[in-house]
C-alpha cells in the first residue's frame, strides 16, 4: 500500500506584486467618457433649442412625409441594456479568471454592438429622410451619427481589450483594461438613451 | 531615494546582442518615441513657431485695419477675414495651447515622479495628429477655405481639420490628467502635487470638459455646409463666430490656469522660498479653472453674442475671474517678500504674466457696465442716459489680447525656468529680460489700444470702422506697435532657444534648483527619468532630503507651515 500524503493549500506569504501602472486605463478611460459625455450633451442642447425655437414659430419638428417608428429605437434601446448585462458577465467572469465565459460575454458584447448599428441603418432607411431637406434631418443626423460613432468607438475598445485578455495582460489580479473598456461602453448606452428619448420619443 | 547610485554590472551576453541592433537614428528617435521628453521638445518647438506665425498674421490683419477707410494690402474684405481667422486659430489651438501641453507633457511626468508619460503611445500620437491637421488647416485657408471661404470643399477641408486639431489637443489632455490622476510617485497625495502639475490638471480636465461642445459645433458646421445650408460666402461668415466663443472674455481665461500655476512654481523657486500656503494656492488655481470651465460652457451657449446682464451666470464668471488670480499673486507675494528674490527672467516673467491675467480679468468687467445699466434701466423703469455702447466693438479683444500676452509671458517664464531641464543648457539671462519686456509691453501696448478703441468705437476686427476724427486711427497704429513688440518677444525666446541648442548661449552649470521632483534629476533625464521610484511625505520633497542618506525621508510636513519650512 502506498503512503499518500495529503498536502493542505498553503497559504501564499507574499502577496501578489499590484500592477505596475494601477489605474491608469480606468482613469484614461473615465475622463475620455467625460469628453464624450460633454460631446454629446452639446448637441443634444443645440437639438434641443432649436427644436424648440421651431415649435415656438408654429412649424412641426419633423419634416413633412418623415416618421420615426418606435419599434425600431425600443428594439435598440433593450439591445444595448442587454449588452450592459453582458458586459458586467464579462468582468464578473474575469474577476474569477474564468476566461472561456470572459470571451464569449466580450463577444456577445461586440455582437450587440454590430446589431445596433445594422438597426440604426434600418432605422435611418425607413425614415426616408434626407439629410440635405431640411436643417432639421441635418440635425437629426448629426446626432444620430456622432452617437454610432462613439458606440463605434466603445467597440473597437472592447476589441482591443478583448484581444488582450486573450493574450494573457488582463486576468482576476488585474481587470483594469477591460473595467476601461465596460466604462465607456455604459457611457455608450447611457448616451443611447439620452439619444432615444430627445429624438425618438419626443420626436 | 538614492538620487546617485551606481549602475548594476550589465550581463556582457546582452550588452553585446544589443550593439548588434543597429542604433536609432536622430529621424527614428524622433518620429517613433514615445518619450514625454522627446514628445514635450516637439509640442512646445513647432508650438512656438505657430505662435510665431499666429502673431505675425495678426500683425498683418492690424496693418490693414489700422489704415482706415481703404484696403491697402488685401483685394477684398473677405481675404482680410481669411487671414485674420486664420491668426487666430493658429495663435490659440496651433500655438499657445500647443506650447503649454508641451510644456506639461515635459514637465508634469517630472514633478510627480513618473517614469513616463501616461499612455506614452498615445500622446505621441496626438501630437502628430496635431501636426498633421494644423498643416491641412493652413493648406485649407490657402486654398480659400476657412470661414469666409469661397471654395466649399475647402470650407470642409477647414472644419475638419480644425475638429481633428481640437480632438488631438483632448487626447493629449487625457494623458496629462491620468498622469497627475495615477501616476504619481509613493506618497504623493494631490494636496501634494505642485503647482504647475496641478494647474495642468484643472486645465486639461476643463478643457476636456468644454472643447468637446466646440466639436460639436464643429460637426453641425461641417454637415450646415455639406448638406447646402450655408451657400454663400455670407452666410458662410457665421463660422467665424464657432471661435469667437472660445477666443472672448470670459472663456478665453481657460488659457490663464496654467500661467498661474507655472507663475506659482517659478516664483518658490526664485525667490528661495516655496509658496507657503500650498494647498490654499490648489485651491485657489481649482477654482479658477471652475470659474474658466462654467464660463467656458456659457459662452458656447451664449455663441459669440456679447454678454448680456440677462445671463446672470455669465456675468457672475466674469466677477469671479478676478478673484482668483488677485488671492494667487496674494499667496505668492508672501514668498516675495520673506525669501531672498533673483531678479532673473523666469521670476519677471512669472509677476508679469500674473498682472497681465490681473488687468485681462479687471478689464474684463468694465464690459459689464453697459449690461448693468440697462438692467437698472429694466428694473426702475427709468431712462439713464450714459452707456459705453462696447457691443460690437474691439473691447473684448483687447482683454483676449491681454490674456494672450499673459499667456506669451507665462511660456517665456516657463521656457526659461526649465530650459535647463529641457535642453540640458539654461537660457540667456539679458536676452530673456530682452524678450520680457518686450512681451509684457506690447501685449500690455495691444491690450490697451484695443480696449481704448472699444470705447472709441472702433468695430470688432475683422470689420473696417470708419473713423471721421481720427482718434481710432491713432489707437489703431499703437495696437499695430504693440502686436509687433509681443511678436519681437516671442522672436527673441525662439532665438534664445536655438542658440541654446546649438550651445552657442547659456549655460550647461544648473543655474538653479526647487524643492519639487523635476530637480532630482540629471538634465535632461535619461530614459525612465529617476533611478529609483521616488517617495514623498510633502510638498516640497527635495526640501526633505536628507543629506547624510541621499534619501527623501522626513518628517511629515503635509501642512501649510511645513511646506514653507
């Protein structure tokens, strides 16, 4: 009969050694949301003032012939709650190192992203609107535009973090990279829904 | 921290794979690094030029203006709007804006110990995409782009690369704040960060906080224009007004935040005294920059239009701006006065540009006048019969004028309280003064003629005023005067610098040492700026450095009190 010898965890001494630059990409990442935010904020304010200044004329908002369905923008609205779900998943996964989960919740992240943008288009073509009829669709895109690029952006980032996961950087010790990236995501979505109600809901 | 220690014995094996690597040349070194250094060098170099640039623009557009009646040196009015545009643009977001993060980007990684830069890639590439989009900005004006262009294309051309120079100059922002955010040397809490790494950091965050609506406005301009709804060259003028917002009293004293704290730094470090009161100065410059960033968002708001006593919160801005550079020079003035004061040209430079931010605010509020007046009028329902009638006149740019010399001044002081740092050799002292004085005077010169004219009733450059008595022809010619003199100041830094470079003047001795990080380590610093991560128990570290070890180990002397001894 062999002897086995049973061996308890051993508890570390030292602790791990922190990152070398903690925080950095959070910091970074909170104050680009802040530029974004404030982006955002300044043309909804113009949207909005002019808005008004059109209803206080006498005219209607919207340009004749043109209407924005709500099925469309709710369907987004819920796409991108359900993607900040996802995103928590992610960091809830890589937080217990459990990287086969941290992948697929980043890149169901990315697929919500891509559905948004192919809903936005779809969005853009039923609403027949011109951006060169009235100042008013010119608005309506600026915002609109500027808004998918920032998702845009927000994707590229979690790409990029994604890929660094992947390739061993971020892991339970250090998340800070991918907490950068579910930031300005959330920021992202918040925005969206900024987006939804001033142009979609108040039409 | 051993401040001088000797290198490790290096492991021959990988020294010698290392000199098989073929060495970087001066081109790589340059366009490749990311070094805060190699990057700061870079920022303030081609910054300068641009201020250069930007100024003489200006000094052209003045000519034309001050021979009134008749356009001597353009064909039409519209040429006149292009380059004096094209002035000011360059002089704020290709020039002084420029300058000071280039001075941030070298001198704040220092002064909070870090080894670099945050996101060194990152700020590497705001500037040279700050680079590339200044050249197709100009390239855009050449070919009659810009506000009052007559090429639609190149109107495009314009707003883009404008709105990608504002882009650039926030991602440079961004890794200015995260370095004075995160990192920061063992022990260096933020009432302990200096005063110019501070101001840095109010500075880069209200501007990450208000240029974005800039580039909002921006967006609409561009898609107004594509999409047909600015068709003429007149309609297409309301463009110049996107600028107006950020070059006009009170959002144009953003650019003041950091002059105070490079002033607040110099001054400890020439007088022998740091500033006593550290944390009060913090927070006198935060909320300097508060009253700059919430004037900053009200301008946008109010987009150009002249203030009006309706809008309270602009006015209360305007109040506020005073205060905070009146408590500043206060603080500072204890250091003055107790310690033992060179009169050399960072210290001149730093009082100046202090007093020019002083009078830009002051000045600032007889702008007021009119508005209160009419207020009175509204609410007693009686008529006053006195007004200054400064809507529309050259008043608030001759209080911008003021706060650009401020401006000039403070970058003057800061080149040459860190030259040494910079370029391993210290800046002429008489030549310095030279280009002080010739600073401080023609801005001051500018500043005046301008707000004289404002109320002589001289219209709002780029308009011609018509002038039956003279009066404003003569303030005009001063202003032209004064443009020159602040030009000749800038010249005669620039001609400091190169020759500072090339080694013909200077001197490679360390002509002076401050209490704060940057000062523990060789000029320029070598890759990674300090051999061991520093550790810091106060605001003036080098202040605490024993002697006997080498090491920065002291008592605590976080307070107010401890900091000054």
């Amino acid at each position: 009969m062999t002897d086995i010898t049973v061996y308890e965890a051993i508890p570390a001494r030292v602790k791990a050694p922190e990152p070398a630059r903690p925080r950095l990409l959070l910091i970074g990442s909170a104050l680009a949301s802040a530029g974004v935010i404030m982006l955002m904020a300044g043309l909804l304010g113009i949207y909005i003032k002019t808005r008004a200044d059109v209803i206080a004329s006498g005219e209607t908002w919207l340009p004749s012939g043109t209407t924005i369905p709500l099925t469309q923008p709710n369907m987004m609205a819920i796409t991108l709650i359900f993607s900040v779900v996802i995103m928590v998943w992610a960091i809830s996964s890589l937080s217990r190192d459990d990287r086969a989960n941290t992948y697929i919740a980043l890149g169901l992240v990315l697929l919500m992203g891509f559905a948004f943008i192919s809903q936005t288009a779809y969005l853009l073509s039923i609403m027949d609107m011109g951006a060169a009829d009235s100042p008013q669709a010119n608005l309506i895109y600026a915002v609109i535009g500027t808004h998918l690029a920032i998702v845009g952006a927000a994707m590229a980032y979690v790409l990029v973090m994604g890929l660094r996961t992947l390739g061993g950087e971020y892991n339970a010790r250090d998340r800070e990279g991918v907490y950068g990236a579910a930031l300005f995501w959330y920021v992202s979505v918040g925005l969206y829904m900024a987006v939804w109600f001033a142009i979609y809901i108040t039409k | 921290m051993a401040l001088t220690e000797t290198r490790p014995d290096t492991d021959e094996t990988l020294t010698s794979s290392l000199s098989a690597n073929p060495a970087a040349t001066t081109v790589d070194g340059i366009l490749g690094s990311g070094d805060h250094k190699t990057i700061g060098r870079l920022w303030i170099g081609f910054g300068t030029f641009f201020i250069v640039v930007g100024l003489a623009l200006a000094l052209v557009a003045s000519l034309e203006l001050a021979d009134l009646g008749a356009l001597a040196i353009f064909d039409d009015a519209d040429q006149l709007t292009q380059l004096w545009s094209l002035g000011r643009d360059l002089l704020l977001f290709a020039g002084l804006v420029p300058v000071l993060i280039g001075i941030a980007t070298y001198v704040v990684p220092l002064q909070v110990g870090s080894s670099s830069i945050a996101f060194p890639r990152g700020a590497a590439a705001a500037f040279w995409t700050w680079f590339v989009a200044t050249d197709v900005l100009v390239l855009a004006y050449i070919m009659n782009g810009g506000p009052a262009g007559g090429r639609l294309d190149y109107v495009l051309l314009w707003t883009l690369a404008l709105g990608t120079m504002v882009v650039s100059l926030l991602w440079a922002m961004i890794c200015i704040a995260t370095t004075v955010l995160g990192a920061r040397a063992a022990g260096m809490s933020l009432e302990r960060v200096p005063a110019t790494s501070w101001s840095f950091l109010v500075f880069s965050v209200s501007g990450l906080l208000s240029l974005p609506i800039l580039l909002a406005e921006l967006v609409l301009a561009h898609l107004d224009v594509k999409y047909g709804f600015l068709p003429t060259k007149a309609d297409r003028t309301v463009l110049v007004a996107i600028l107006d917002t950020l070059n006009l009293a009170p959002a144009v004293f953003w650019v003041g935040v950091p002059i105070l704290g490079m002033a607040v730094d110099s001054i400890g470090v020439h007088s022998g005294r740091p500033a006593r009161f550290h944390k009060s100065i913090l927070a006198v410059i935060g909320v300097y920059g508060f009253v700059a960033y919430g004037a900053d968002l009200l301008s946008f708001a109010w987009r150009g239009r002249p203030v009006a006593f309706d809008n309270g919160l602009l006015v209360v801005a305007i109040l506020l701006a005073v205060v905070p550079v009146l408590l500043t020079l206060g603080l500072v003035g204890d250091s003055l006065a107790k310690g033992k004061a060179k009169l050399n040209t960072p210290l001149i430079a730093a009082l100046l540009s202090g007093l020019l931010l002083l009078v830009a605010s002051a000045g600032a509020i007889l702008g007021l006048v009119d508005p209160f007046l009419g207020f009175i009028e509204t609410v007693s329902g009686n008529t006053i019969d006195f007004s200054f009638d400064l809507v529309g006149t050259s008043f608030y740019e001759g209080v911008r004028a003021l706060v650009v010399g401020a401006a000039v001044l403070g970058i003057i002081g800061g080149v040459h309280h860190w030259a040494h740092k910079i370029w391993g050799r210290s800046l002429e002292d008489r030549l310095g003064w030279l280009s002080v004085l010739a600073a401080a005077g023609g801005a001051l010169i500018w500043g005046v003629a301008l707000i004289v004219g404002g109320f002589l009733g001289q219209q709002r450059p780029p308009f011609v005023t018509i002038d039956p008595d003279n009066s404003i022809e003569i303030v005009s010619w001063i202003g032209v005067v004064g443009i020159a003199l602040l030009l000749a100041g800038v010249l005669l830094l620039l001609l400091n610098v190169l020759g500072a470079v090339a080694g013909r003047v200077g001197s490679a001795a360390e002509p002076w040492r401050g209490t704060t990080l940057e000062w523990a380590t060789a000029s320029p610093p070598a890759a990674g700026n300090f051999v061991e991560a520093p550790i810091v128990r106060s605001a003036t570290p080098l202040a605490d450095l024993d002697p006997s070890s080498g090491v920065v180990t002291s008592n605590d002397t976080s307070d107010d009190e401890g900091a000054a001894s």
